[in-house]
C-alpha cells in the first residue's frame, strides 16, 4: 500500500508509474485519495481542538464547585455536553473518512521501479538471460501428463475423484521424487543462510491484508467462511506475516527465511490445454524464500536471489530463460519482478516456474512493519520474495526434457535425495 505522504509529494511520479501497469482514472483515484485525507486531517485537528476545550472545561467546572460557584459550574457542563455531542459526530466522521481513505489506498497498485518496461501483458516482458541447451528428445517422446499414466507416477483422474480437477496423486517414484525436491531446495536455500520455518497453511484476513492477497478482487483465494480463514496461495503470505505490526533493529538485517508449503489457489477463469497435467494445479508444492532488508540494500538482495535460483536451475541441467516482467504483466504488490521459465521440450513451450519479487515498502505500509534508523526515528522496511522453487512445473520439465528410450533419467543433483538414477 502506497503512503499518502509519497503520493502527496510524487504525484506526478506516481501517476507515470501506473502509467506503465495501465492503471486506469490513475490521476483521478490519486486526486481522491489526497482530497479524503485533507478531510480527514482537518476533522481530526477539529475533534482535537474540541477535546481539548472540553478537557479544559472539566478542569474549570472543578475548580467552580471547589469554590462553591455552582451556578457557573452548571453553565460550563451544559456547554461541555454540546462539546460531547459534536465530538461523538466529529469521531464518526473520522472514522468513516479512515476506512474510506484505506479503500481507496486498496484500489492503487504500487508503483513500477524505473527499470520496468511499459506493456499490456505477458508478450511484453523482457528476455535478460536465458542458459542451457534445449535436449533433442527422441521421436517417441510424449508430454509429463501422458509419461505420468505411462510410468504410473501421478494420477490426475484419482485426484479428480477424491477431489476434483486440479488435485493430482503422486505415487511411488512420483511421490518420492517430489519429496526429493522440496528437501533438495531446502538444502539449497538453509545453505545461502536462509532459515527455515513451518508456518500455519490458512491465515486470518488481516495476514491476507497485510501481503496484499486481500482485498481479493479475482476470487482466487479459497476461504473457510465458517471461520473466516484463507488457505494460503503462497508461503509467501503467512512467512512475511511473521513481521507485522514489528519494529525491527537495524541490526537484525538481512532477516531471511525460506519455507516448504502446499499452495491452493482457485485458478478461476484458467482453462484450454496450456492449463493441461501439471502446468496449473489448484493445489501444489512450493518452496519459498522471504527477505526483509534496509531499503538501501533492497535492490543488491533482489539480484542475489536471482543469481541463487539460477544455481539451482543450473544444478538441474534445464534450459531457463529469465524475463523482466512489464507494467502490464507485474503483479499489484510489485515493484519490479524477475520471472524464471523453464522449456518444455515435449509441449514445445515455456513454463514459468518461478517468480522473484521486490515489493519496496508496500507490503511494509500494510504490514507495519519498521525498523528504528540510526537517528531512532521509524522507518518501514522491504520485503521480497522468491519461489525457490515451485513443482509442479520443474516436476514437468524434468519429466518431459530427461525422457529417454530406457525411461526417465534423474538429474544427478537429485540422485541422492531419490535414491534412484531412472524412472522405468
């Protein structure tokens, strides 16, 4: 969430920023926002003039009936009962002008960083590096979703059954293979200093609030209603909830963690083959890794990230691209992000696998998450975030570009963590 205070003194900059993510009426959302927060600051200095005066009155009434100066006494309460009456109208007022200033402030997206491109959507983003050798898959090669029937690895028509689709069953070398994963990038991130942490898999609304899932406008977070409890899209979420409403030391940075969760997202609206086997599920495996740091350092933590995916990438043996994601492609809490793909030799296509994020101090304003500066004076933090990696489609990519003749060969990398070199 954006601070009124920056929007008031970067209106023009602000304004040019949604430009880029095509925001639309942005001028005039702005132009409401800072109109609403005038109303509301001069409401709250008159409600604090008026409790002033009233303070002040009750003051004097005691000292008129200390003095036996009853009559005046009187007079000054029926005053103070006005004061009363125009004070509850005033705290009302206030309240209202708050929670509509926090809608409007919903609405805005947070503000591209200089060095994202302009665009409408995905085909704008920017290629910065890509690495690996794309294989030469023999004749006989077929996609993930017809090698897991094959090789009896995953079950998409059980998970429908139990659950619906979008739900899939790993079984034997499947299963073991993605617990190979999650534990091999667990390593990898607790290795770069990442410490790891078990978080709760649904969250109230406020955490919801505080990562900026919620409000929730597409619908594609699934709620508990009864309890009015969010499963988590991410791990990103309850992580990154750890720090709200804290006041960190400058010293305390960087604050890192990383994270193994199962994600549920409805994925409403996703349909046609692109969406087909693995490439988007409703429920999947995620590892993920969460910094916050001292704004002056956001930016160098943000390429260390990038360069600690692309080891794990490189470690694989997949060919992967890295793009920069455009204005119209970034997501609302971003400032600018970095997405990972994957090619899938069998689909003939990309596949994101990851995304690696710096949201600046947006999620921090939700948050309320500060730290004290070396003047002692609070400031908000950066947060950012990574997938490290997601499964389901490094899950694809590897079952689809290390198929052979013989079977399914294993990255090296992951041999010890399967305890087996082929799937046959």
């Amino acid at each position: 969430m954006l601070q009124v205070a920056f929007i008031r003194e970067n209106q023009e900059t602000v304004i040019k920023g949604l430009a880029k993510r095509n925001f639309a009426n942005a001028e005039t959302v702005l132009n409401n926002v800072l109109s609403t927060d005038e109303n509301r600051r001069s409401t709250q200095t008159e409600l604090d003039n008026i409790l002033a005066e009233s303070n002040k009155l009750s003051k004097e009434i005691g000292m008129l009936f200390k003095n036996g100066e009853a009559q005046k006494a009187t007079v000054l309460k029926e005053k103070t009962s006005l004061l009363k009456e125009q004070s509850k109208e005033l705290a009302e007022k206030l309240g209202q002008l708050s929670t509509d200033l926090q809608e409007l402030l919903y609405q805005i997206p947070n503000v591209p960083h200089a060095s994202v491109p302009a665009g409408n959507s995905e085909d704008d983003n920017e290629t910065i590096f890509e690495e690996g050798v794309i294989p030469q898959l023999h004749e006989e090669a077929i996609p993930h979703w017809e090698l897991a029937k094959k090789y009896d690895i995953i079950d998409f028509e059980l998970g429908t059954k139990i659950t619906g689709a979008g739900f899939p069953v790993y079984k034997g070398k499947g299963a073991r293979l993605q617990r190979a994963l999650i534990n091999y990038f667990l390593d990898k991130n607790t290795a770069a200093g990442y410490t790891e942490i078990q978080v709760p898999h649904l969250v109230n609304e406020e955490s919801g609030k505080g990562t900026g899932q919620l409000p929730d406008k597409e619908g594609q977070m699934y709620h508990a209603g009864i309890d009015n409890l969010y499963l988590i899209p991410t791990a990103e979420v309850p992580v990154t909830n750890i720090y709200r409403d804290v006041i960190v030391k400058e010293t305390d940075f960087p604050i890192t963690n990383t994270a193994y969760t199962p994600c549920f997202r409805r994925e409403a609206g996703s349909y046609g083959a692109h969406v087909r086997g693995l490439n988007r599920l409703h429920q999947f495996d995620k590892v993920e890794i969460v910094r916050i740091e001292h704004p002056s350092s956001s930016y160098q933590a943000l390429d260390g990230m990038v360069e600690h995916v692309k080891g794990i990438l490189q470690e694989l043996e997949l060919p992967y691209r890295i793009l920069r994601l455009c204005g119209g492609d970034l997501g609302f809490t971003a400032a600018l992000t970095f997405d990972f793909e994957l090619f899938s030799t069998a689909q003939d296509r990309w596949l994101e696998i990851s995304s690696v994020s710096n949201f600046e101090a947006f999620q921090a304003n939700r948050l309320k998450l500060r730290f004290k500066n070396n003047d002692g004076k609070s400031e908000l933090a950066h947060t950012l975030n990574g997938s490290s990696l997601a499964l389901p489609r490094v899950l694809a990519g590897l079952l689809e570009n290390c198929q052979t003749p013989e079977g399914i060969k294993i990255p090296k990398v992951l041999v010890p963590y399967c305890g087996f070199e082929m799937i046959d």
